[in-house]
C-alpha cells in the first residue's frame, strides 16, 4: 500500500460521526477511550518492533488501525495500515521507518482530539 499522507484527513469527523449514527456523545466517548488506551499501544507496537516480533507488530498494527478507523483518523489508519501490511515481511528497518510516520500522526491526532 503506498499511499500520500495529504489525501487522507488528520481527523474526518463526519464520518465518525455518521459512523455512530450522528451520537455527538458517543463520539466524544469514543474519542475520550482513544485517547486513553492508545498511548499504550503504541508503546506496545514500539516495543515489538524493538524485539522484531512480527506477530505482535501485525496483531498490534490491526488493533491501532481499527481504533483509529472507528473515529475517522484517517491518515493515522493509513500510516498504520501501511506498517501492518510491512510487517507481513520480514524486512525490520522497514517497520521502523514507517513506525516512525505512525508515531507523528499518533501525536497530530493525540493533539486534535484533546
């Protein structure tokens, strides 16, 4: 999946929102839940690509970019899609160039949902 950061929205919050039938509260809920348990994760994803487990960095991968789908981050989701789809190969110093992409659009997101 190669992909450019500029067609995907840092945050399409009118699809998340229609996601969740136009539930303003539920969104923010959602969002509230991201932004406590994702931080984890991604320090999860970190420690996994450090030790090259590539089962924990595809599972971790999947489980990043569900979260970040449900409530439209979008360029997050592809970031982190593009890592899931690198760690079906064995190619290491390809996870951290692109753990590195996910990182800075885990922080743009983190800043825009607060």
């Amino acid at each position: 999946m190669d992909f450019e950061k500029e067609q995907y929205k840092l945050w399409n919050r009118e699809a998340a929102l229609s996601r969740l039938m136009g539930n303003e509260e539920l969104l923010q809920r959602v969002a509230s839940i991201f932004v406590n348990s994702a931080p984890d994760k991604i320090n999860l994803l970190e420690e996994a690509i450090v030790r090259h487990d590539q089962d924990a960095v595809r599972l971790l991968s999947h489980t990043l970019k569900g979260s970040a789908g449900e409530i439209g981050l979008e360029r997050l989701w592809a970031s982190v899609a593009q890592l899931e789809t690198l760690a079906s190969s064995a190619q290491v110093d390809e996870w951290y160039k692109q753990f590195q992409l996910v990182k800075e659009d885990f922080m743009c997101s983190m800043e825009i949902l607060r």
